[in-house]
C-alpha cells in the first residue's frame, strides 16, 4: 500500500518557497481507494495505543484526513487551527520556526481532563507544529495518545524534537 500511495503523491518544487519541495497529497484524496487505504491505515494506527476519545486535527490537510478518519472510528474531532480562525473562546500558543514564529488555537472546551486525542496531520517536518498541537492538548488536560502523519521528512527530524508526554506513539506511513 505504501508505495502505491507514495506514487500518488506530487512533488511540487520551489513552493511555497524557493527550496522548498513540497509534498501535495492532493492526487491521494481525489483518489477513492488510496484515501480509502489512508484512512484504513491511519486507523490502524491507534488500535495499537489503547483508548482514543477524539480525533485532533492540524489546519488544513489535518482537517480532511482528520475528519474522515473520525467519521471511520465513530469519534469526535477537534479543529487545531491558525490564529483568528476559531470563533469561540481559545487557547493559543506559540512556538518557534526556523525563521520566526507561528500559533496555533483550539476551542477551550475541546477537551476535557483525562481524554485521549489522537493528532492527526499530513506530514510530519520539523516537528514544530506538531510540538505545538501536542502541549496545546496537554495544556487543555487531556493526554495525546499518538500523532499519526501521512508523510514524515526524515532528514528534519522532527520525531526527535516532540518532547510531550507522547514518547513512542509517532506513526508515518511514508517516509522521505
């Protein structure tokens, strides 16, 4: 499955800045059947870390996987999102770049104490985001029970800089 899926995806170069080779998984949902193994997989994911209560999903690739994964496990899901998208009260936080900052916000009442959320993402780089979405969860009182990405950037590292309660729990169906 993993390489029928890795073939999907198009590596679009010099976006959205020159160096940069970005990963479009857009071919992978327009298909039927690779979203469909997706979403098979992600889940597959997280019968291996016990309970989940809810799905999270990272802004914006997040959100359809995310969604669709929920939807298959019969979950609620959390938008995590950029600043001013959430209309509700929030909780933010900032982290660093490698050229600066960034935030993300989830509703207040998201989560209650004590809840599994499973974060879900396309693609794991240098684990800023990621880091982020994680203590944003943990700061609400839930614990992560996994991140689970379509696609991790391996030479970024970004596994080895998520230092949140999540420790082994990282799941990447393809790797780069």
């Amino acid at each position: 499955m993993e390489h029928a899926i890795r073939k999907l995806i198009r590596n679009v170069p010099d976006f959205p800045k020159p160096g940069i080779q970005f990963k479009d998984i857009t071919p992978v949902l327009q298909d039927p059947e690779a979203l469909k193994k997706v979403i098979e997989w992600f889940s597959l994911t997280l019968d291996s870390v016990g309970q989940v209560d809810l799905i999270a999903g990272i802004e914006s690739r997040g959100f359809i996987i995310g969604s669709a994964l929920a939807v298959h496990r019969n979950l609620g899901f959390i938008p995590i999102r950029k600043p001013g998208k959430l209309p509700y009260q929030k909780t933010r936080i900032t982290y660093e770049l490698e050229y600066g900052s960034d935030a993300l916000e989830m509703h207040t009442d998201a989560v209650s104490t004590g809840q599994r959320v499973a974060i879900i993402d396309d693609l794991l780089a240098t684990g800023g985001t990621a880091e982020a979405a994680c203590k944003l969860i943990e700061m609400a009182g839930a614990e992560v029970a996994a991140l689970s990405v379509l696609i991790e950037l391996d030479d970024l590292k970004g596994r080895e800089k998520i230092k949140s309660s999540l420790h082994k729990n990282i799941f990447s169906l393809i790797h780069y």
